[in-house]
C-alpha cells in the first residue's frame, strides 16, 4: 500500500496545533502524528503558541483555532505571518469575521472531516518544502 500522494508532504512535517479544547487538539495530533507529521503542541494560548515558535528551530506549518480561551488567537496569526509560516484556521467561527489581513488563510469550520484538513496541512507542508 503506498501513501496517499497528497499526503505525502506531512512526513516529518513539524506542525504547530494551536487548540484550546482538549479532545480536539488530542485527536489533531494524533491524526497528524498517524500521518507521518511531528505535531508541536498542542497548546491552547497565545503565551504558550510564541514559547513553542521560540523553542522550536523549525516549524514547518499550523492550525490555529480562533478562540482560545476566550481570546482571538489573531495575534498567533499575526507571529505566524510574520514569520513566515504558513498557516490554516480549524475553527467554528464564521469566515467573515477574520481580520482582512488573514482573509487568505485557508479555513476549515468546525466540524470539519480531518482527511480534508490534513490534505489542507499537508498543502501548507509542501508549500514550506518549496520555500527551503
């Protein structure tokens, strides 16, 4: 049996998970881990998003939930951004109320099948494999 093609970029892709709620974080992870990915995280704030980006070398791509804990996670977007790293939202937040400066982002709505999302981050994968 081989890989799923599009699949193929999460192998050894290191992936930040930006996600406040427990089960769905734990099941990312380990649906990313499945697919060959090395999951950072998760972590469910803002504190803890900038201490992984700091104590990580390289992080290849994320998925950030837009409320964590209360808290818009736009200023994650906006580090990510900043440093280059590409991201998608899985959240259950309507599109429209994204910044304008992340209406680009890729955005799964919850609940959203985990097959798609992580073709989703395996796109942003490849894209990451092509800046290097």
């Amino acid at each position: 049996m081989t890989a799923n093609p599009p699949l193929a970029a999460l192998k050894g892709c290191r992936v930040l998970v930006v996600e406040d709620e427990f089960f769905q974080a734990k099941d990312l992870a380990r649906a990313l881990s499945e697919a060959g990915a090395v999951p950072v995280g998760p972590v469910p704030s803002f504190r803890d998003a900038v201490e992984a980006l700091d104590r990580n070398d390289v992080i290849d791509a994320a998925v950030l939930d837009i409320n964590l804990r209360g808290q818009m996670a736009y200023e994650v977007a906006d580090v990510l951004a900043s440093r280059g790293i590409p991201f998608l939202f899985a959240t259950g937040y309507d599109p429209e109320l994204l910044p304008e400066a992340h209406r680009d982002r890729p955005i799964y709505e919850k609940p959203f099948r985990m097959d798609y999302l992580l073709a989703g981050v395996a796109s942003l994968c490849a894209q990451s494999a092509a800046k290097a």
